[in-house]
C-alpha cells in the first residue's frame, strides 16, 4: 500500500505530511477513546468499517448490501470546494461504473438486468442538467419490477420549490445536500423537507469546521433532517495543493486519507451523542468505500461469469480452486469422480490434463493427503466494448444495449501446502469467523482476495 501511495505522487511523495508512527499510536488511541466514549448508542455496521448513531439513510444500508447503481448524470459542477478530486468542467455523457449511457431507457434497462435494489443520481452537479436528471429519474422509476430506492446528490444551490415538485413527482425518494458546498446554508434544504421522503445532509468531516457543525447539529435537527451522512477527506493529485495548504496529516491505505478529517468525524458523533441531539449520524469511512462498494461491483458481474465449478468470494472475486498434478494421476480422479457419479457441473478437467478445477463443496470427494492443490483468483470486469485480450461474455440489457464482462487473473496460481490448505478451508467454509493475525500475508495470500477485511483503516 505505502507503495501505490508514494508512486501516486512520484517524486514529491516525500513532501507530504505523512502520519509518524508516534503521531498514528496517540491517533489510534483517541479513535479507540471516542468510540469507546459513545457506548451503546454506536453501532459498527458492515464489519465494523462504518460507525454510525441512530438509523442508516435507505440508501446507505443499500449501498452496504451492494445493492447501488450511481449515475453520474454529468460532470460540470458549479461549485469549487477545495476537497473535490476533480476538475468537474464537462457535462460528458451520463456514466456508470465505466459505462456510458446516452439514452435514459438504456440505464433503466441495465438496472433492472443487474437487479439494483437502489439508484442514485450523482454528478458534477446533477441540477445543472435538471431535465436529462429528470428524464434519468423517470426512466428508472416507471421500470422498476420490484422496489427500489432512488436518490440524488447536490449542493442545492439551483433548487427551486418547481423543481423539488418534479424530482418528487419523478420518484426520487431521498436527497443529499452538500451543505459544505454553500457554507452551511439550510435555506435550500428546508424546500425539501416535507416533499421529498427522506432527505439528507452528507458532507466531508472538515477539521477546521468542527465548532461550525457542532452548532448546525441541533439546527438540522429542528429544519427536519432525516440523517447527517459524514465522509472522510482524501488526497490525490488532483486537490493536492489545495489540501496541503491546510497541513493536514496524511495516512497510507488503499487510498490516501486525511488523519484529522476521520477523527473529526468521531468527535462530531460523540457530541452528537453527549448532547443527546438525536440526529442520526453516519460515518461514510474511505474503507467502507473501498472495501464493500468494489466487492459489490466485482460480486455483480462475477455471478454472470463464474461457472459452475468455480465460486465468489466475500470480496467478489471468481476463486478457481484446483488439484495439479500429473496428467494420467488427475485422468483416474476423473474417473472415479464420473463412476461415483458427482456433479460433472461442479468440475472440470483442464485441457491439458494437469488442473482438475472443481467448486468447494467437493472438497471431500477431490483432497487426499499428498495432493497438490493450488488457487488462482480473477476479477469480472463490466465493459462497454470487447478488449480481445481476456475472456469475455456479452451481456444484452435490451434490443438497443449490449454490454461485456472480462474475466481477468488478479495473481499469479497460489500454491496450497498442508498448513495453507487447512487454514483456507476454514476461511471458506467459516467466512464470517474472526481471522486470526490478519496482518500474516505471507502465509495468506489469498486472504484479501476470500474476505473483506474489517473495522476501520490501519494508521500507518
């Protein structure tokens, strides 16, 4: 991970005010003394990587679920806050997960053959672009097959009382301000409240603003606020020199983010929770995002990849599970599996007679002692077009839409020893048991690939 970060920023990299291992011991304490402090009133969703008081927003326990599909409608925004990782000055053709779509009947389309159970509307800024927001915003609603919650992000600063009446009539059921945006301003939120179903405020945890949102705490409570969704800052190159100048501490992960902007956010919760506000407060942490929103993407497209001898993993990757041997010895295990009449789907002898791939549940049919046994992990790419490098499969969302997913090795063929095939067996069977010494990759190389990892990041 230190790695990645430092290449990301080339030869500055070592200009930045990363964390120092004294700096990230007292941080790690003050973290563990706020999360401590808030007792039983805070609960650790989705394995711990996101804290939260009072309820998640529909759309949050969604996203978790990894049941979202976020739309950037554009990406022009009219804004320019500090924290953006983007220039966000082209309005460009709305997109999804690399994906393009011009039409909204496309979109609605690939919803509903993916089977989101949410949608959200994202940009840019979306109300920039208030009638493609709106035509998008139909087409999902009057498609839907089953239920399905939708919502939109934006700074508010273009809301009307007209257009909070046609984004309701649309089906949006939630709506996100960026109050940080508009210097904290509730004005455009109150045109909300009491049209639209749910509506939220979600901004990133700022250091330099923690008095100004103590105080706007008990304020979004009384203008009718449903929930305060907090997210963390993170660095890149894009908004570095905007960030630096704020001299911000940074942490290594699987992107780099900002020390104070997560400690901030457990303050804000503690208060919230000493002063008994009774707001619901989320902490969107950037492990959350990482972790479960990827595992989600990868998960969707491997279950029209996979085949029926391979499985998916907790983190969605595809897992090829196979017996390597010498070609005539892995032909008799064939046989004796064909004799004893065992799913031929959940197995298949490679062409060349050396890997016998077969699905988990025929463990006990398949390992022996002195077997070797080896693993190779991929990933499922959804793309627009066809690479030719990879395998793939079309995917036709309707008579207008067609889409591909690759199927990509993420490592080189993992090799299973007796200690590495005993411990990988039980993560397999026993996913959602506590691993022991998670830190242990050199035994363990698959683990990131089996499981999500839990609770909040490292500081390091």
């Amino acid at each position: 991970m230190i790695s990645a970060n430092l290449a990301e920023f080339g030869d500055t990299a070592g200009e930045l005010n990363w964390v120092s291992p004294a700096g990230a011991m007292a941080a790690e304490r003050e973290r563990a003394g706020r999360l401590e402090a808030m007792g039983g009133q805070l609960e650790l969703a989705f394995k711990g990587t996101k804290p939260h008081i009072g309820p998640l927003s529909p759309g949050c326990r969604i996203c978790g679920e990894g049941g979202w599909s976020c739309l950037f409608v554009n990406g022009k925004c009219n804004c320019r806050c500090f924290y953006c990782p983007s220039s966000q000055d082209e309005i460009g053709v709305p997109t999804t997960n690399r994906v393009p779509f011009a039409r909204p009947a496309d979109y609605a389309a690939y919803v509903d053959h993916f089977g989101f159970s949410g949608t959200s509307i994202s940009g840019g800024e979306p109300l920039l672009t208030p009638a493609l927001t709106l035509r998008f915003l139909k087409a999902v609603h009057q498609s839907r097959n089953r239920p399905r919650h939708l919502w939109m992000y934006t700074n508010g600063t273009l809301l009307t009382t007209d257009l909070v009446k046609k984004l309701r009539d649309a089906g949006l059921d939630e709506i996100r301000f960026d109050l940080s945006a508009v210097d904290y301003d509730l004005k455009k939120v109150r045109l909300a409240v009491g049209q639209i179903p749910t509506v939220t405020v979600e901004i990133p945890a700022i250091p330099e603003d923690f008095q100004r949102l103590t105080e706007l705490l008990p304020r979004m409570k009384a203008t009718g606020v449903d929930h305060l969704n907090l997210h963390q800052l993170r660095l890149n190159p894009f908004n570095r020199v905007q960030l630096d100048k704020r001299k911000y501490t940074y942490l290594h992960g699987e992107k780099v983010t900002v020390l104070e902007s997560e400690l901030t956010a457990l303050a804000l919760m503690q208060h919230a929770v000493d002063r008994n506000v009774g707001l619901p407060v989320n902490y969107c942490a950037s492990v959350f995002q990482h972790r479960f929103q990827r595992a989600a993407a990868r998960r969707r497209s491997a279950r029209l990849m996979a085949k029926l001898h391979e499985s998916i993993t907790e983190s969605g990757y595809i897992r090829s599970l196979a017996v390597v041997g010498d070609p005539e010895d892995l032909s008799r295990l064939a046989d004796r599996l064909t004799k004893r009449e065992v799913n031929p789907q959940l197995w298949t002898l490679g062409s060349r007679k050396d890997h016998l791939t077969f699905h988990p549940q025929l463990w006990a049919h398949v390992v022996s002692p002195g077997l070797k046994m080896a693993v190779v992990y991929s990933e499922a790419l959804l793309c627009p077009h066809i690479s030719y490098h990879r395998t793939f499969k079309e995917v036709r969302v309707n008579s207008e839409k067609r889409l591909f997913i690759e199927k990509q090795p993420v490592g080189p063929e993992i090799h299973l020893d007796e200690v590495k095939r005993t411990r990988f067996i039980s993560i397999v069977d026993h996913p959602d048991r506590p691993v022991v010494d998670k830190h242990n990759t050199s035994d363990d190389r698959f683990l990131d690939y089996e499981l999500i990892q839990p609770g909040l990041q490292d500081y390091f």
